[in-house]
C-alpha cells in the first residue's frame, strides 16, 4: 500500500512592516547609495519583497531608484569577486 502524506501547514508569519511607510518617506533618493545597499543581496540583487518587508508600492520606487543608481556608477551591477 502506498502511504499517503501529509502536506505540511504553513503558519501565518508575522509580515514585516514597510521601513519606507514607517519614516513616512515621500520620494526614494537615488543618491542615498547606503539606505539602497540594505535593500540588495551580497552580490547585488535587488532583494524581494518578502525578505526585505517593503510594500508593493515602495519596493517598484525602490527598484527603480536601485537601476536608476546603477546607471550613474553609484551602485556597482555585480560584487567584483563572489566566488
């Protein structure tokens, strides 16, 4: 017989709030290189919603404001050595 499994049940995790809604940030800075360095991964992924808290909102500003840092060589597109 084959034995049946049982899926496991996820518990509600407590969602983190939006850093940007809580200092009632209007604007995202593209020149604020290290508050957008805490919202990338080691090598320089822009982190996702999930783990970082932000809501939807703040998270397409911050993207933007990340690429838009990016193109001026303020932020670097990969780490230079991640081996």
């Amino acid at each position: 017989m084959a034995a049946t499994r049982k899926k496991k049940e996820k518990k509600p995790g407590r969602k983190k709030p939006c850093k940007f809604c809580m200092d009632h940030v209007a604007v995202i800075d593209w020149k604020d290189d290290k508050r957008l360095r805490k919202f990338m991964t080691e090598r320089g992924k822009i982190a996702a919603r999930r783990i970082t808290g932000t809501c939807a909102r703040h998270q397409r500003t911050l993207a933007i404001a990340i690429k838009r840092a990016r193109h001026l060589a303020l932020l670097p597109f990969v780490r230079e050595h991640y081996r």
